[in-house]
C-alpha cells in the first residue's frame, strides 16, 4: 500500500534541497573567510606620536628678541639688585651675600645658565626632535641642552642637573574637552589666555597677538620641570631654589604681517623659599633662515655693574 501520509520526495525536490544545503555552506565559508577582515578593520588604531600630533611647529633657529628687561638681561645688574622679582627676605639676603669670584672657584659658573634663568639669557636657541616623543632644545648661551619629554612612561631620575628632568604635553582645543573657544571666566586655563609680560604687564618683547585668544588657539606646548639644581633667575645671583616649581607655556605667534614668525616662552618660577609669590617672566624669540649664526659659548657671567649711590 502506498504511503500518502509520508510520500517520498520527488526528484526535484531532492535537488533542491541539495541546491539550498550549498547555498547555506558557501554563504558560511564566505562569512568565516570575511570575519578576520571585519575584525582587524574595527581594530584600535594607534595614536598619533607627540610629533605627528603636534598642533604648532617649533623647529628652527630662533634668537631672542631683547626689547624689555635690557639691564637685567645683557649685562651683569648690580649686586643686590632685585628690582620687579618677588623675593622675600630670604632670598633678598641670599642676592646680597652673592659673590661671582666664589661661583667661579667653586664651579658654579652654570648657575645662571639653568632651567629657571636660561630663556632669559640673550642668545639663540635650536629646537629640533630627538626622536618622535622628544623636543631637544639647545641653547646657545652657555652651550646648554635640554630634552622636552612626552613620553608619560619616563620619570626624574639620577642626581639632579642644570636643566633637571622636563614633562612636555601639549595643550590646546585639540587636547582638551573645552572645544573650540577659550574657557569662560573661573574655569581651568581661562587665566592663561591673558597675555603676560616680562616681569610686569603686556607682551614686551614681541608683537602681540592679533586677537585675544589667537595665542592659544593653534595650541601651546607645557612643560614642567623637575629634578633641578638651585640656580639664580638672572645673573647677578638672585636665587631661585631646588624646591622651586617651574612651568613653561611655550606658543608660536600668529605669523607678523611683514612675514616673521615668533616665539613666546611664558616662564612661571613659583619658589616658596625665596620668593613670596611666583615670578612670571614673557621671552620672545624671532625665527632665523639657518642656524648659521647658532654658535654655542661656555657658561660665563660677566662682572656685575657697580651699585649706583642714591
């Protein structure tokens, strides 16, 4: 008796399920074969290196622009001379008691050439990269040489130097959650969009920026610095000490109309042993075609001007 209720597939039907198993197989095999493409396509790529990244160019040869703070800067101030640093008394005494001949003896002839004075030492100063995660920044003016570190992973180490160990990160609307604008009042960072000057007020020293915030908006580069030796802020022995907190903001200007390119290093000496509050100092620097003028000299400080009688 035939089998109605279980009746055998026919021919056609047999093919066809034949026909749909492969389909199924090959859709199978091409989506096993795509997977790995899908997943190394969705992998994190790495981010870009502190170089690539960099929203403002900082190499080159630049000189230093010495339009403001000439007598403290290009000759040897006074003994005792500490007009428009914020020293306290102890650190009035320590410039009082400063002797150049004892430096010298002693091998302290780099003292006003470290991290906290250097930027103000009249001179050049080439900035090239190291490698991709570090600036080196050489200075003419007592043939000094630091290195601006972005990478996280290294720390201060080893005795303490002139120029000590130096963080750099950059800053800026690409770096930070603020977005576009500058922050308003009373949030971080709003008091660095006003413009600083040398020891006083206004950007001395160089042209300013053509617009309120134009001197943060290709950003800026900060740098905190560590691991230092004691030093003088200027060369006639006004003291900064190795318990001194030292940033740097460092910016490069709108190009001038007449086609230069500027630098503008802001310099915070926060010292809570010899200043009663921090010293913030404007240096300016103008770029150079080459840096055939570029010729590194030994740490030496002249003489200091004879204390005038009032």
């Amino acid at each position: 008796m035939k089998d109605t209720l279980h009746p055998k597939p026919s021919v056609y039907a047999r093919g066809r399920g034949r026909h749909v198993g492969i389909s199924a197989m090959l859709m199978i095999v091409a989506w096993l074969s795509l997977a790995p493409v899908a997943q190394r396509s969705s992998a994190p790529t790495a981010p870009p290196t502190p170089r690539a990244a960099a929203p403002i160019d900082l190499t080159g040869t630049w000189v230093s622009i010495v339009s403001e703070d000439w007598r403290w800067r290009m000759v040897t101030p006074p003994k005792g001379d500490t007009a428009s640093v914020p020293v306290n008394a102890e650190g009035a005494k320590a410039a009082a008691a400063w002797d150049l001949a004892v430096d010298n003896t002693a091998g302290n002839q780099c003292r006003a050439f470290g991290v906290g004075g250097l930027t103000r030492q009249p001179g050049r100063v080439r900035i090239s990269w190291q490698d991709d995660a570090t600036l080196k920044v050489e200075f003419d003016a007592g043939s000094q040489t630091r290195f601006l570190n972005f990478d996280r992973t290294k720390q201060a180490s080893g005795p303490r130097s002139w120029q000590g160990f130096s963080a750099a990160r950059w800053e800026g609307p690409r770096f930070t959650a603020r977005g576009g604008g500058p922050p308003p009042p009373g949030q971080a960072g709003a008091d660095r969009l006003a413009v600083p000057g040398g020891g006083g007020a206004g950007l001395r020293g160089g042209p300013p920026p053509r617009e309120a915030d134009a001197i943060n908006r290709g950003g800026d580069l900060r740098v905190d610095t560590t691991n230092f030796l004691a030093g003088y802020l200027r060369k006639n022995g006004v003291p900064y000490s190795e318990s001194a907190t030292i940033t740097e903001y460092i910016h490069r200007l709108p190009t001038h109309p007449n086609g230069d390119n500027w630098l503008h290093v802001i310099t915070i000496v926060d010292d809570p042993k010899y200043l009663y509050e921090p010293f913030t100092t404007s240096t300016s620097f103008r770029l150079e075609p080459d840096d055939s003028k570029f010729k590194p000299t030994p740490c030496r400080t002249e003489p200091p001007l004879p204390v005038t009688k009032k």
